[in-house]
C-alpha cells in the first residue's frame, strides 16, 4: 500500500507539529500560529540531547528538532520498540538471503507475527531448533494465558511488547523466571497483551502493559473473572518458572546468568526454600504482600 493511500485512509495520523499548534491557537484565523511555532523552535535551542533507545537504530537524530525525536520515541513505544522495529530490518535481510518463504509483509496480520517469523528464521540459520516450551494455563476463544518455558517462547508470545524478558539481553528472562511466576496473557480477538509477575522471596506481585510500565492492577482491562482467577492461580504457585524448565534451559540459563554477572555464579532458587503460600483468600487481606491494585 502507498503512503499516499495510507495518508488518506488514516486522516487523524497525518497531523504535523503546525497542525497540533493551530489546534492550540485559539483564535479563529490561526494569526497565533508564527509566535507559537517560534516559542517551540527557541525552546529546543536548549534542550540537552540525551541518549535514546532511537540510537540503536539507523536514524540519525542530530538532523531531527526535538519535537520530532519525541513523536518518534512515542510512535517506536507503541509499535513496541526498537526491537519490534530492528525485527522489521532483520526480516528484509532474511528474505533476501532466502531464510523466509513468504515474503509478502500483506500476508502477516501483525509486526509481532513478523517477529516470530525472524525468530524461527534466525534459529534455523544457526542450525537449531525451533522449540517453544510453555505450559498453558488458559486456552478458549477469547484468551490464551500461559507460562514461558524457554527464551524462544518468552520472544514468540511476548513478540511487539517491550517486556525486558522478551529483549535479545536474556538475562532478564531467566533472572525473573529463577526468582518468581511470570504469566503472559494474550487476546485472542485483538493485539491486547499483559504480563504478571508475582516474586515469592519479596511477595510482591505486578502487572505490565506492552510498553513495559508497571500498572496498577485495577487499571488492568481484564475481565473481572478472568483476573480473579490469575491472581488465584498466580499467589498459590508454590514454584518460580524455572522449575518447569527442562534440564537443558536450566543449564543454559545457569551459564547465561554467570556470564552476565562477570563470572559470578548465581544460585537458582530451591523449592524449599520458598515460604509455603496461604489460599488467595487469605493474602489478599495481609500486610505482608504488595499487591497492585488490591
């Protein structure tokens, strides 16, 4: 499709900085519009360049006003990141390389597709093999709400979030998978995503949207059933992830964790070391646990 169309199609996105500032002009001709455009351009004279998730990709920022750094960063939060949008430069370079069989991005119904796509493209090159472990948790037609098992499934159903267990530094995935629950829930019926985390040793327990901010639990758009019941099963989990993990992803998150602490060794939680949990019941009306929402 050409931008032209998309332009046409999509007439509230097509807005530009002159656009929004006449929105704020309150006069009838716009005869505020020159004043307010230069008290902007005056402004980023002296704002500070800070560094960016922008930087890691091929945009070269110092060229951008500020105001354009900031509905890029906006617009590459919303798409999920710059791993969604690096995922995207990744699936050209497969398809030209002949690693992908459809090439047609018209085909894909979601970036996230294209992400798994790159995923299951990038393990075969190197030779191995595509496996995502889980255990499933819900499965109708509207949710499917499960357990990632291994980091290939943590990339596969986290795919266009920015969740840090999702990210090429896998450290993140096995460091929350050793201390605690993760569930990631996922909308069958549209791109809807959220992910809990409930940490036994602190007995905290959170929630986080795709872009990866912490919300409170009751902002969370859930069904009330729905949510009831994934905090029931999450706070009466006697066991962190990793303990499903098979033999082999255990190790290698072992060896991964080491090499991340610079050779530090750190200890994978034991089962009984982990305080017995009361029903849910019982926790939601203690002080103890820190729970969003509740």
């Amino acid at each position: 499709m050409k931008i032209k169309d998309i332009k046409n199609n999509n007439p509230d996105y097509g807005a530009s900085m002159i656009d929004a500032l006449r929105m704020l002009d309150p006069s009838k001709n716009g005869k505020f519009i020159h004043l307010l455009l230069k008290e902007v351009i005056d402004s980023e004279k002296s704002m500070v360049m800070y560094s960016s998730d922008l930087d890691k990709l091929d945009i070269n920022r110092k060229e951008l006003p500020y105001t354009t750094q900031h509905i890029l960063a906006m617009a590459c939060d919303s798409v999920g990141g710059t791993q969604t949008i690096l995922d995207l430069g990744r699936f050209q370079q497969l398809c030209d390389e002949g690693h992908i069989v459809d090439k047609d991005v018209q085909n894909y119904k979601s970036i996230g597709d294209i992400s798994v796509v790159v995923l299951d493209a990038e393990t075969k090159k190197l030779g191995n093999k595509v496996d995502y472990e889980t255990q499933v948790i819900i499965d109708n037609e509207e949710w499917l709400v499960l357990k990632p098992l291994n980091m290939n499934a943590s990339r596969k159903y986290g795919a266009s979030t920015k969740w840090c267990t999702t990210q090429r530094d896998e450290g993140y995935f096995y460091d929350y998978s050793n201390k605690g629950v993760v569930l990631y829930i996922l909308s069958k019926t549209s791109n809807v995503k959220w992910a809990i985390y409930y940490e036994h040793k602190k007995n905290m327990l959170s929630w986080w949207n795709t872009i990866d901010e912490r919300v409170d639990g009751l902002m969370v758009d859930l069904p009330s059933d729905l949510k009831s019941r994934l905090l029931k099963l999450v706070l009466n989990e006697p066991h962190p992830n990793i303990f499903y993990f098979s033999e082999e992803e255990v190790t290698r998150g072992k060896k991964l964790m080491r090499e991340v602490e610079f050779g530090i060794e750190l200890p994978i939680v034991q089962v009984d070391e982990i305080e017995p949990l009361v029903e849910v019941d019982e926790i939601i009306d203690s002080d103890t646990l820190t729970i969003d929402g509740l």
